[in-house]
C-alpha cells in the first residue's frame, strides 16, 4: 500500500503530525543553544526540523493540488507513491527522536543553570533588574522591571538610556513622582509603592554594561516620611518647651520685681511714718528711726529677692499638654532637689514624646528618713534595646552626681529612670 491511497483525511492527520514534529525540533534546537557543548543537539534537531517539514510541506501540497484537480508535480508525486510503511517509519523515527532530544533537555535544565533558567530567576525577583549597552539596547530586563517601566512611562524598557533621561528630568506619567534624598533617588508609583533606582556600571567579559536596579523600599521610604514628620513635630515641641522656659523666666523676673517694689513700698512707707512720729514726738526714739531708715536704704542698695516658685513645672506641664502626655507627679518634691528634679521630669518628657510615643510620664517621690528616691516611668513603647546616655541623659547624670546623688537607667521591661539622694 502507498500513501497516496490513504483517505484524505488520514492524509491530513498525517502532515499535521509532521507539521508539530517541525514546531517541536525547532523547540529542541532553541534548547540546545543554550548550552555551549550541545551542538550535536542542535544539529540533530535542525536536520529533523528539516525532513519533517519535507515530509509535511510535499503532503501539503499534494492535498492542496487534489482539491484545486491539479496535476503534480514530479517531487510530489514520488513522494506519495512511496510505501506506506517507509512514511509511517519515518514519522515514528522522526518523533522519537524529538522526544529524547526533548527529554534531554528537559533533565539538563534541572541539573544546570542555562541562559533560559536565569532569566526565569530574575522574573521572580521582587526587585527590577535591567542590563543595557552604553547606547541604551537592553541586554537583560526582568519582569518586574518592565512593569515598573510601563507604570512610570507607559511604555516597557526598549531603550534603557532614554527612560534614565527621562527619569532625571521628571517625565513621568501622572501620579507618578521622583523624590531625591541624601544622593537617593526615589520612584513612587500610583498604586504606593516606592523603588530606589540604584545605577552603575559593570564589566561582562569584555563588554561594559549599564546595571539599573529598583528596589522595593516601600515600607522604608514610609517609616522615613513618618520620621520626618515626627522630627517636625518634635522640634515644635522643643520650640513651645524652650518658649515657656523664656516665658517662665520673663515671668519669674517681673514676680520679683514686682514683689521687690511691693517690699520697698511698704519699707519706705513705714519709714516715713517712723520719721513723721519722731519730728512730732509721739514716736519711736531716734536709734529705732535710725536703723528702719538704713534698713531702707540697704533694700534700695539690695536688688534680689528671695522667693520660690513653681513656675518651672508649670511650664513643663503646659508644654506637655499640647503634645498630649499628661505630667503625673506622686509625692512632694523636696526643696533642695527640686531644679534637679525639674530637669529629670524636662528630658524624660522629650524622650516620651520623641521615642516611645507616650501619653503619660508617671513621677513618683518617695521619702524615707533622709533619702529621696524620684522614679520616673512612661506607657509608651519599651526602649529596642540599652539606652545610650548622650546629651540630655550625659548632662542629667553628671548634674545629679555633682550633687551626691545616684542615677541609673533601665530599659527592659519598660524605660525607668531612677534619681537617689
């Protein structure tokens, strides 16, 4: 039996087999450049490539030519007067082969990395890679990075050098901006995510590649604008602290003098009524008019006035309100620790605000015989790890120490700063 005497149909099922056997050695042989030592491979699969589209083209066009009622040609006809057996071997033979040469691609490509097996690595990358010519022709562009390409520019990385310049001046598509911090450069997209574009150059072999990497620093680039915010809000409070420190001293001054005055008043009154008795005889003697006169005198010569106010924590406590943390003081304060305290309660305040986010400073005085011990404690969150004692905290134990007292720090389970005199 010869092919030509096969049903049309049968025919037809035929070239289509010999067709995907072509689709299929064309597979294998793109597999096979992958790999430098595969050659053999590659040809093997070229010359299937090439009789099974012979075998499929010639039955192709021998059923194209018996609809039109054709005449064959002399290639055609020799072809489908062949045996049925040699046709039906060769295919077999031919799809046999692709599929060890598929097989053996398939085992290599799990055993070793190939060109085809980093590129699918780099899809699956959460950050956007790009590798490009110094003219901008893209070597090697992952997945993310073409999306995040055709977020920004509405159009994939085709030339790598034109989205750089495009990406400096600021074309972008809307809802898309550029933000540049500390030699930093930020992408935020539309959808909230920011990618830090990172460039520089490499050398591949004897090629000299241009390396563009975007990383997902979404969450970081957030926690930096609520930290910025945060250090301005800090600084506002540092500023109304500092006001109220200049308000309270204003206040304190114009206190004394307007006590000082008040004292002198009184002083220069009882003087003159002491005076006014003696020049009428109905008063004291001359030695007691005398001394109430140099008394005066000595209060004219003596500007300082000594008098105690709280105006310090007062100041501290208004200040607190307008950040929201409440100044809870337990116990009263001894008068000779007092401006000591008062710092202590000054720097724990801003450490509340700053660090742990706080809303309540709890101060707690406890006397026993002749020792003092201040407690200090907020609700907000505990320090991540040992507290360092720079500034406020250097100057506060080197204050409390001058004076003979005792300061320790604790960070776990919950900041505590403890003062002992």
């Amino acid at each position: 039996m010869i092919l030509r005497e096969l049903p049309l149909g049968a025919l037809r099922a035929l070239a289509t087999v010999l067709y995907l056997n072509v689709l299929a050695a064309v597979y294998c042989g793109i597999r096979a450049l992958e790999y430098r030592d595969e050659k053999k491979t590659f040809l093997f699969s070229m010359l299937n490539a090439f009789v099974s589209f012979v075998y499929s083209g010639g039955l192709a066009v021998y059923l194209l030519r018996i609809s039109r009622q054709q005449a064959l040609a002399s290639v055609t006809a020799h072809l489908v007067s062949l045996p049925l057996w040699a046709i039906a071997a060769s295919a077999g033979a031919l799809t046999a082969v692709n599929l060890l040469l598929y097989i053996r691609m398939e085992r290599r490509s799990r055993r070793e990395l190939s060109a085809r097996s980093v590129c699918e690595g780099l899809d699956q990358l959460p950050d956007g890679v790009c590798y490009s010519m110094p003219d901008g022709f893209p070597k090697l562009v992952n997945d993310r990075m073409q999306r995040i390409s055709n977020a920004a520019f509405g159009v994939g990385v085709l030339d790598a050098k034109k989205l750089r310049e495009r990406l400096q001046k600021r074309d972008l598509l809307p809802g898309c901006t550029v933000d540049e911090r500390d030699g930093n450069l930020f992408l935020c997209l539309p959808d909230g995510s920011a990618w830090q574009m990172v460039e520089r150059s490499v050398r591949v072999g004897k090629n000299e590649l241009t390396e563009m990497i975007a990383y997902d620093v979404t969450q970081r680039y957030r926690d930096l604008l609520e930290l910025e915010e945060r250090n301005k809000h800090l600084e506002e409070v540092n500023r109304q602290i500092r006001e109220y420190d200049r308000r309270m001293d204003r206040i304190v001054r114009e206190k004394e003098i307007l006590a000082a005055k008040i004292r002198l008043h009184g002083n220069l009154g009882q003087c003159l009524l002491a005076i006014q008795g003696y020049l009428n005889g109905s008063g004291d003697d001359r030695e007691t008019v005398t001394r109430e006169l140099a008394d005066t005198v000595s209060l004219l010569r003596n500007n300082t006035v000594e008098e105690h106010t709280d105006d310090k924590l007062y100041a501290l406590n208004e200040a607190a309100k307008t950040v929201g943390v409440e100044i809870r003081i337990r116990g009263d304060i001894p008068a000779q620790w007092k401006d000591v305290i008062e710092v202590a309660i000054h720097e724990c305040l801003t450490n509340t605000v700053k660090h742990a986010g706080g809303r309540l400073l709890d101060v707690s005085i406890r006397l026993q015989d002749a020792a003092v011990t201040v407690e200090l404690t907020n609700d907000g969150r505990p320090p991540a790890g040992p507290v360092r004692e720079t500034g406020g905290l250097k100057n506060l134990r080197a204050l409390v120490e001058n004076r003979g007292g005792r300061m320790t720090v604790e960070s776990a389970p919950v900041f505590r700063l403890v003062l002992d005199f």
